[in-house]
C-alpha cells in the first residue's frame, strides 16, 4: 500500500487545482450568467446581479430612487418610475421602466443590452431561459457611445421617437403666488389662465398627440413633481416636449416683451440670469426633501440636464414659439430667444421651452395680460409656434430614418 505524505498529496493535486481556477476565472471573466426576472410578463435584470456580477460600482440613493452604474470613465443614471436612461451624456428609451419588485431594483432587460454595450465593444448578451450570459468584449476607453454597435445605435434619439405629448406647465401656483404686479396681480392666475386656453388650442390642432396641464387649478407643486410627470411619460419612440408659462418682472416698470427661453448653463446676458433667479425662487418654498431631491445632488444634474440632442432641439423649439408669438402679438415687443438655468427645466428629458409672456411690473402689458382675448392671442402664438416645431422635428426623423 502506497502511503502518501499530505505535502505529497497537495502537490499532485496542484496541477489539476491549478488549471479549474483558470477555467473559472475565464468563465467569470467572459460569459457571466445573470438571471432574468420577469414581472407582469416583462423581462428584467436585477441592478444588484448585473453590478456584482461584472463587477461595476454602483450607487443608489433610496430618497431619490436614483440610480448610478460606473464603468471607468463610463456613467449610466437612471430613475425607477421611468423608461429614460443618461448613458454617457447620451439619451436612451426603453419600452417600459424600471422598477422596483420585494426590495429589488429591476432594469429591462433591453436596456441592460444598451448599457453593456456602450461600457464595452462587442459586448455579446445572450438569453438562454430564464438568464443571461455576457460576454463583455474589450472596454471601452475614449468615453464615448460606440456608435458602430448595432444594439446601441438602436435606442438613440431622434430615431422614431415622435412627439406624443405636450406637458403645459401653468408656472407657480398655490402657496407660490409668483411676480405681483400692481394691484396685487398674481403671475400664477395669469399663467394658468393661458396654460388652460393653450391647452385648449393644442387639443384642436394636433391629433395624436396627448395634452397634459401640471396643474388645473391654484394649488402648489414642488419644480421636481413637474419635471416627474412629463418624463414618467417617455418611452421608446414616444418623446414629448415640455413647456413652462410664466410672467417676467423688473424693477424698472418701463420693460416690456415676451422671450422665450431654453435651458443652459450659460446665460445669454445678465437679465436672461436675473429672470431665471427670479422663477428659481420658488424652492424656498419647498419642502426640504423636495429641494434635495430636485437641487442637491450635483453629479445627477449635470448627468441629466444637458445632452447635446436635447439642447438642440429645445433650441428649436423656443425659435419656434418666439416667432409664432410674434405672428399673432402686435401690442408687445420681442425680446428673441434667451437661455437660461431655471430649475423648472432642469432633468426634463425631452425638448423643452420657458415662456415668458410679458411683464406684469408694466402697467399696460400687466392690463392686457389679464384680458383673456390678448391671453388668447398669446396662447394661440404658441400654438403655432409648437405645431411648427412638430412639423420640422417629424421632417428631421424622416430624413434620419432615410439616411441612418
């Protein structure tokens, strides 16, 4: 009977225990298995599985439902509650949201095909049964959405994503009376006024298209809700546009004119910034974890507030309604179109303007501003303005289904 010392075993064993790590860490390291949830027959990936299993950094924040995946220099930010996705500085759609299910986050499974695939080329993603194995290619190093991929190119903007609805955001409202003008006129009876009739104006004019208010009558909404209702509204091949009324002041009684505005970082001038400090005001009057919530983190804002698709086509849409107000007002001047930070349009996700429709510190613009026919004039200028816009963004995603 041979009698083999432990050492002597080990050591024969060696070899063997040797060549199954390097089987294993191979199989980690190329074909990682994640399994699929499905919930009310859609299929998802845990955002725990898919992180821990490819070893991504991860953030989430149980406050804001916010969620973060890090790759190297490589960021995706989503929200549970909605279909959009920031990868990369990129806008992206799913066909249903992300969830949360028994303390789990759930990401659709579409959507973890994106992410995968602009972290690393030539990511491989199979679905076998009831999971996944990811082949996760090379990495991606110059930070930048590889275009060439097949899957990725698939759910970037504009692509079909056809304007299906339009949020009016009457500005101000409840506790928030907005600027007050002589006599004690409120900017939030004047913007909800004209939001109700623009809505009205809207619903005639473009079919297919749904028309939301934020608010229907005086009561109070935190800048984050608003944002909220419009992009729990996104979805692949859905996009929408956002429009916020207001009413401009000044300390000089002598201004007049209505602009429109779209959001950036960079003020257009010194009054494009005081008109925005001016509407951003309204977060005093928020609750302190609304204000975090829509204020505070500033990675997410950054994230999330410009693309450069986004910024264009709000650019677009202000030129737009500027000049589709000047079509119908002759009482007032234009004052162009401005961009500005306002809080307001901070994370909305799709193309969005601020109208300033004149100034209630002027006593005769204040006056017409409260006549419903001039209300009616303004309301039916934008109008025109977002139904020309409509007109040339549908004309842009034709030619880019033409020449892809």
């Amino acid at each position: 009977m041979t009698v083999f010392s432990r050492s002597t075993r080990f050591k024969g064993f060696a070899p063997l225990i040797a060549a199954a790590i390097v089987v294993l860490l191979s199989v980690h390291l190329k074909a990682d298995e994640i399994p699929i949830r499905t919930v009310r027959g859609l299929k998802y990936v845990s955002f725990h599985n898919l992180t821990e299993r490819l070893g991504l950094q991860k953030n989430f924040d149980v406050l804001t439902q916010k969620c973060k995946v890090y790759h190297e220099r490589h960021l995706a930010v989503f929200n549970v509650n909605l279909s959009v996705f920031i990868i990369d500085g990129e806008l992206y759609r799913s066909d249903y949201a992300v969830i949360r299910d028994r303390g789990e986050v759930l990401i659709p499974l579409e959507a973890v095909r994106t992410i995968l695939g602009s972290f690393y080329r030539n990511t491989v993603m199979n679905e076998q049964g009831d999971s996944i194995t990811v082949d996760k290619g090379d990495a991606v190093t110059d930070n930048i959405i590889n275009k060439g991929d097949k899957d990725v190119r698939q759910y970037t903007v504009p692509g079909e994503d056809k304007i299906g609805f339009i949020v009016i955001d009457p500005g101000h409202g409840g506790k928030d009376p907005g600027a007050i003008g002589k006599g004690g006129i409120h900017e939030k009876k004047i913007t909800l006024d004209v939001g109700r009739i623009l809505a009205e104006k809207l619903t005639g004019r473009i079919k297919d298209v749904k028309i939301i208010l934020t608010r229907k009558g005086d009561s109070f909404i935190p800048l984050s809700r608003r944002t909220e209702l419009a992009n729990s509204r996104l979805k692949k091949k859905v996009n929408g546009i956002f429009l916020s009324i207001h009413v401009n002041a000044s300390l000089s009684r002598k201004i007049t004119g209505y602009e429109t505005y779209f959001l950036s970082q960079n003020p257009t001038n010194e009054d494009a910034r005081n008109t925005a400090a001016l509407e951003n005001n309204v977060i005093i009057l928020e609750e302190k974890a609304d204000s975090d919530k829509s204020h505070g983190d500033i990675d997410y804002i950054e994230a999330m507030m410009l693309t450069t698709q986004i910024q264009k086509e709000s650019a677009l849409l202000a030129e737009s309604i500027q000049n589709g107000i000047g079509n119908m007002v002759k009482e007032s001047k234009s004052r162009g179109v401005k961009k500005a930070d306002f809080f307001v349009l901070r994370g909305v996700l799709m193309p969005a303007s601020l109208v300033e429709i004149g100034y209630i510190t002027n006593t005769r613009e204040s006056a017409l501003l409260l006549k419903r026919s001039y209300q009616a004039q303004v309301a039916e200028g934008i109008a025109r303005g977002v139904a020309n816009f409509i007109q040339r963004y549908n004309r842009i995603i034709r030619d880019t289904q033409k020449n892809p």
